[in-house]
C-alpha cells in the first residue's frame, strides 16, 4: 500500500479517536453514565476521554505534516515513530488518572507531556531529512 494512503487511513483513525474521547469526556451528556454516577464520569473522562483526545490530537498533527513530504522523510520519521507511540502508549495506559504525586503525575500531563516530546522530535527529525535531501539536490 502506498504510503501516503497508510497515512490517509491514519488521520481517519486518529479524527476516530479523537471523536471518540469527545464522547469519553462527557459521558453524562452521551449517556454513558448518569448525572449522579460521579465514579463513572471520571473514569471515562479522565481515564479514557482526556488521553485520546490528546493522543490523536499529536498524533494527528504529525500525520497530516507527513502527508505533505516526501516518501524518504516519512521513513526517517517511521524509525522514531515505530519504537516511541508505543512505548509512550504503554505508559499512558500504566499511568493512574488520579494520581498526582511528584515523580506520578496525573494522566493527563503524562499524556501532555509525551505528545510535546512526540511533537518536537518530530519536527526536529522532518526538518532535518528536509534540509538534508535540498543539500542534496543542490549538489547534484
């Protein structure tokens, strides 16, 4: 499969997601859980909705830039990629929501927290093999 299609097929999963944990955020209005059943609402809120929010949101983000550059970018890319989304998804799911002590911070900074590092080597690596194929072309 081509790969710019994977990455079509990816931005559907991720908007999927993220509509998904729209509906986990508020599980009242959607009928998940009841007004009165607090536990439930934040289970699904804050356990589940948050972090798939978050989570397709970068992941998203990443998906579209890679769509728009070349297929040698999107390789470099997938070597960072393949190891980090599901490293950083087994510590989202090992995370509690409601913890809050120093060294366990609440879910949802985990999740922040690993999709701004995600972000930003991200951008650091489709810039560099950017620069690097245009210093290429320029020496041909």
């Amino acid at each position: 499969m081509d790969y710019k299609r994977v990455l079509n097929i990816a931005i559907v999963v991720c908007l999927l997601f993220f509509v998904l944990g729209i509906v986990f955020v508020v599980p009242e209005s959607t009928g998940l859980c009841s007004l009165q059943d607090g536990i439930c609402i934040n289970d699904l809120s804050f356990g589940y909705g948050e972090p798939l929010i978050y989570s397709a949101f970068f992941l998203g983000i990443i998906f579209v830039v890679l769509r728009f550059v070349p297929k040698e970018v999107v390789k470099w890319w997938f070597y960072f990629g393949v190891w980090y989304v599901p490293l950083a998804g087994l510590w989202i799911i090992s995370t509690p929501y409601n913890s809050g002590a120093f060294l366990n911070p609440p879910k949802d900074t985990v999740v922040f927290a690993l999709g701004g590092i995600y972000m930003a080597v991200s951008v650091v690596i489709i810039l560099a093999r950017l620069t690097i194929l245009k210093l290429h072309k320029k020496k041909k």
